[in-house]
C-alpha cells in the first residue's frame, strides 16, 4: 500500500507540475498576443506546440487537457476559442485562419485535424504555396466525440452531442445528435 500510495503522489504531483507550467507557458504567449484567455485549471502536456499571430484572439476555457505533441497554429486574425472541460489527445492539430469554436465537454482521439482553411486552387498557374487560402468557420456544438484521427474541414457546423467513428473526415453540417461512421472497404488482389 505504501508503494500504491507513492505512486499515486507522484501522479498527482506530476498534474500539478504541467498545470503550474501551462501557466507560466501560457503567460508567455499572453505577453506576445494580448488576446488571450485562459486559466489556472488547465493541463497541457510538454511537447505542444503554440503557434499564435500577435493579432490572433485565443480563449480556452476552464480544465482544457492537451496531451503530447498537441499543435495549434493560429494565423492573420484568427480567433480560437475551446470551451471548458475539453480534452485533446495526443499529436491532434489545429490551424486557424479565420474562426474556430469547440463547445465545453468536447473530446478529440489521437491525432484529431481541424482545419478551417483550404489552399485556393483557382489559378493553376502558380505554385500551390504561393497561393492565397480559402478559409471558413468551425463551430462544434457541447458534448460532442470524435474517435481517432478524425479531419475537420472549414465550413463545418456541428450541433452538440454527436459522435463521430474514428477516420472520419467531417465536412458539412451535422444535426444534434449525430452518430457518423464511415466506413470503407478494403479490396485486396493478388499478383498473377
């Protein structure tokens, strides 16, 4: 029981440990853009990656959870903003150009996408990175679910309390309540 005891200590010390360091982290990145909100409660996890414009508006709520190598790339006047209690697992991303909103009680599986922007492929004359983007609101509705690698694309409007299956690639609008699955088949031949 000692042991047990000694663990658990070390696990609550370690929650306390990224707490105080998402603070201090993100007091830094508040000096920098001076449109940011967070606080005290939220635990991130070393390794994320923060990429904030000065004119970028970003708030996180309370008891935001980012595991492991969790990006957030915010451009021009992008503006995030994640709503309390919600989780990210580890290696999911987040680039925003325009606007992006995740309800409270939201949670992304591993390697969750979202992006509000698109390459705009209308000149086929110039390089794709010289390009300029296409951008449109995210807005995810509370309590929704997205399994495992699961891709948000720009112009999606999801209403609160749906779940999607891990792969999916979302786009569109999906009503309260949603369950969405895509499945896909697998064709296998054979060499002759």
């Amino acid at each position: 029981k000692k042991f047990q005891r000694a663990d658990r200590d070390r696990s609550i010390m370690k929650k306390y440990w990224y707490a105080l360091c998402s603070y201090i982290r993100f007091w830094c990145i508040k000096i920098k853009t001076h449109k940011f909100t967070f606080t005290k409660a939220n635990l991130i996890f070393p390794h994320c990656a923060f990429e904030f414009s000065s004119r970028a508006l970003v708030s996180f709520g309370y008891k935001i959870s980012m595991r492991r190598n969790t990006q957030i790339t915010i451009r021009n006047d992008g503006q995030l903003i994640i709503g309390n209690n919600s989780f990210f697992n580890a290696n999911c991303v987040i680039t925003c150009h325009n606007y992006i909103e995740v309800g409270e009680n939201c949670k992304f599986g591993p390697g969750c996408m979202m992006f509000d922007q698109d390459h705009n492929m209308e000149n086929t004359k110039t390089i794709v990175e010289k390009n300029n983007f296409t951008s449109d609101k995210i807005i995810i509705g509370e309590g929704c679910w997205f399994g495992a690698g699961c891709i948000i694309l720009k112009g999606s409007i999801i209403e609160p309390h749906c779940v999607f299956g891990a792969g999916t690639i979302i786009k569109g609008t999906y009503k309260k309540g949603s369950i969405v699955i895509q499945k896909r088949n697998t064709s296998i031949k054979m060499f002759e």
